[in-house]
C-alpha cells in the first residue's frame, strides 16, 4: 500500500472516530437547565423509581405543575438537575437524557428511570 492511501485510510479513521465521539452523551456531562426545561415541558414520564411497585406516569406542564392520575406537584430545574415537590420541600436529582430516556440520579445512584413521551398521558 501507497504512503498517500495510507495516510487517507488514517485521516478518515481519526475522523470518523472523532464524529462518532462527539455524539455521544455521557452521564457526566451536565445539562443546563434550559435543555431539561425544553427536554420535559409537555412531556408525560413514564417509569419508576429504584423502590418497589414505584411505577408512575406523570405530566410536566409547560408551567411548572405536575399532574398524576391522583396527584399534584410542581417541577423545576436547574443547571444538570429537575427537581419535584409534592406539598413539601422539593427533591432534586441529577439528569441525563438520551433520546426520550430520562435517568434520575442522586449521589451517582440511579434512582429512576423512564421514557418521555411527548403531551399529556395522564389525562
């Protein structure tokens, strides 16, 4: 093989790699609260949380509220966390999203895990 077309395989090899490497989403990198705003607004999610028979689906309103087939809440964000409170302080956890995969953490801990679908499902 030629120096020119080796030199080619290998361009386009470094290349490749670096585009299939900035398209990928980690769950270090932090989200600003604008993307989990944007992410979850008019969203139901639907999954559970790390306890047991803690399956939900829930509403996230584009102001703020929460609605759940027999509750009511409020959600916030902020840069790489959402935060939810039911008629107390609110509980915050760390974001990521990947598609419409949402993961909960708190300490590095996943504590929930759902799919976003778009609009409300809890109606």
């Amino acid at each position: 093989m030629n120096d020119i077309s080796k030199n080619a395989r290998n361009a386009i090899a470094i290349t490749a790699a670096g585009l299939l490497g900035s398209s990928i989403v980690t769950a270090s990198e932090i989200l600003s609260a604008e993307a989990i705003s944007a992410a979850v607004s008019d969203h139901s999610y639907q999954g559970s949380m790390s306890s047991p028979n803690s399956g939900f689906n829930e509403y996230y309103a584009p102001d703020g509220t929460i609605h759940g087939v027999d509750y009511q809440g409020e959600w916030t964000t902020r840069d790489g966390e959402m935060c939810f409170a039911y008629g107390q302080e609110p509980t915050c956890y760390a974001v990521s999203i990947d598609g419409p995969s949402m993961v909960l953490r708190q300490d590095g801990v996943i504590k929930g895990n759902g799919m976003l679908i778009q609009g409300n499902t809890v109606k």
